[in-house]
C-alpha cells in the first residue's frame, strides 16, 4: 500500500511542457503579413474609390451635356419669336357696333342734370333733377296720410307742384319714416318713405322715395345715389338723355 501511495503522488507532480517562446523573427514575419493585409484593404478601397468617381464624373458630364443641349434648344426658340412679327389681330366691325342709345359701353344707363321720370301710381312723366350729391330720392307731396291696407301701412298723399293744373292722389306702400335735420331749423322732421314704380327710359324699377313738401324746389322730383347705384352713370354736361316716356311706353 505505501509503495502504490508514492507511485500516485510521484504522478500528480508531473508537469505538461509549455511551448517555446516565439523568435524575434517569428513576431516580425507575423507584423510584415499584417501590414500587407492593411496595404491590400487599403488598395482596394482606394481603388473602389476611384472607379466611383469616375462614374460619378461621367454621369455629371452625360447630364451638364443634356442641359446645355435643351438651352440651346430655347434659346434658338427665343431667337426665332423675336425675329417673327406678331400677326395683325383683325377685329370685324361687327364687334365693335356703338353702345345703344342712352347707355355705356358697359350697358348702364346714362342719365343727364335733369331727366323725365314716369311714376306709375300717377300715369304721367314728371321733371327729376339728379342728384349725386343727395343719398335718397324724394317726391313732392302734401296732405299726407297714413292708413291700414290688408294689415300694412300705406301712405295717401297729393302730389303737386308749382306748374301743375292738378294735384294727383297717389297711395303707395309706406316703407319706414326717417328723420330730416334741415340745416336752417333745430328742430327735427319726420318723413315717410314710400315704394313706387318708376320708369327712366328703358329701365323699369321699383324705388324708395322720401315725400316732402317740394313746391319751393325747382323740380317735384330729386334722385338721388340710392337711385342711381350700379344702374346708371351721370353726365352732369347734358340733359334729358332719356326720352320723355308716355303712356302707351309703359307696359
């Protein structure tokens, strides 16, 4: 037993050998293998390199070669329009026939100082003076009376004027009342405001007019811009335009 107890311990001792060390030849030969595999990486990106940027360079020739191609293309385009005289463009005179009597070129009508305005509700043409300066229109009116139509207020009045034989009675829708401040008084003047039809012309309309006492006043009847907006033009150098309407003119 003690003899098989040193023949184990005698093993367990025993050591395995270790290589020998590398040679300095041997770490220089593995460094030159190294630095040639960096040298033949390096070539070949540098290689890669160059062969993009000649592509690159040929794709950019290919494209400045295409754009100067289509300036030259316009610009002899541009060289051709300024050398060729625009054709004469000839406008038949049938296109240009003047604007009917009594209106613009844009189809308004035009009107003078004074003009000759048919009321319906009294079957004749009365005188108007014309008045861009004054914002509604008025009539000449008196004995003025507010009555019950049908559950709506109406307004009875006479028109008369100096120079008429007759006073007219005429009864018309009342619209609302205003107020008028006259200049040479303090005190207010409450007016009612009525809806006739009128006619000037061609034009047929329904109108607001403001009754007042006009006998002072030149003319029985004032149009004013309300009247006149987007339907007329104004030249103050002329008057009656229009034609005096008559009775057998009105529809």
């Amino acid at each position: 037993m003690l003899s098989m107890a040193g023949l184990t311990g005698c093993a367990s001792i025993e050591k395995v050998p270790s290589p020998p060390p590398a040679t300095l030849d041997e770490i220089k030969a593995e460094l030159s293998l190294t630095a040639n595999q960096l040298q033949n990486a390096a070539d070949l990106r540098h290689n890669q390199y160059n062969r993009q940027q000649a592509e690159l360079a040929e794709q950019l020739n290919a494209d400045f070669k295409y754009i100067y191609e289509a300036l030259s293309k316009l610009d002899t385009k541009i060289k051709g329009l300024q050398d060729t005289a625009p054709a004469p463009i000839i406008i038949s005179d049938d296109k240009c026939l003047p604007p009917p009597q009594g209106q613009t070129a844009d189809g308004k009508l035009l009107v003078g100082e004074t003009e000759w305005l048919w009321l319906d509700a009294a079957g004749q043409a009365f005188q108007a003076r014309v008045d861009t300066g004054a914002t509604t229109s008025s009539l000449s009116a008196a004995d003025i009376t507010i009555f019950e139509r049908d559950g709506k207020d109406w307004a009875r009045f006479f028109m008369s004027h100096q120079g008429m034989d007759d006073r007219i009675q005429i009864e018309a829708p009342l619209v609302r009342h205003v107020r008028i401040k006259q200049a040479s008084a303090e005190d207010v003047d409450r007016r009612p405001v009525v809806r006739l039809s009128v006619r000037l012309g061609d034009m047929q309309e329904k109108a607001q007019f403001t009754l007042a006492d006009r006998n002072h006043m030149t003319f029985p009847v004032l149009l004013g811009r309300d009247f006149l907006k987007d339907i007329a033009v104004v030249d103050v150098g002329r008057k009656h335009i229009q034609p005096k309407p008559r009775l057998k003119d009105v529809p």
